[in-house]
C-alpha cells in the first residue's frame, strides 16, 4: 500500500489516502477534477541522492583524501592527480 498526499483544487483542504497503485488509477480517474497529488518538502518521496559536486562531497567527508591522491600521483606510471 502506498501513501499519497492529495489538496483539494477548490479548497485547498490537504490529506492523506493511502491504497495500492491500482486504487489510485480509478480513484484518480473519478476524483481528479477535484484533488490533485501535493508534495512540499516534507512529505515528498526521496530517492537517497546526494546533490553536488561528487569531488567535494567526497573532500567535506574525508579531508585528508587528497593527500592519499598526492601520494598514489608520485607512484611510477601513475594518472591519478590530486584535487
């Protein structure tokens, strides 16, 4: 069963209706002139992605990383090079 929060068009009144994905399809269909699916910031599904750079997210995480990178670059045939 899923979650959906929904806003009336009309008032504005907001709620909660939780049912399978089939249900929704044919509530939709006889409600929709009348709700609509409403997220704010807290109710609204997450994907767990991190938004960002990925260079420095990784930097606040581990700090001293590119020291680890300065000393792989100085390894014989090594592409790697620091931030």
């Amino acid at each position: 069963m899923a979650t959906y929060p929904i806003r009336n068009k009309q008032t504005g009144e907001t709620k909660e209706v939780v049912m399978s994905i089939y249900e929704w399809d044919s509530w939709l269909e006889e409600n929709g002139e009348q709700w609509e699916r409403y997220y704010t910031p807290d109710n609204a599904p997450c994907l767990g992605v991190e938004v960002g750079e990925w260079s420095d997210r990784l930097m606040k995480k581990h700090p001293s990383f590119n020291e680890v990178l300065k000393k792989a670059s100085k390894a014989p045939g090594a592409k790697i090079k620091p931030f």
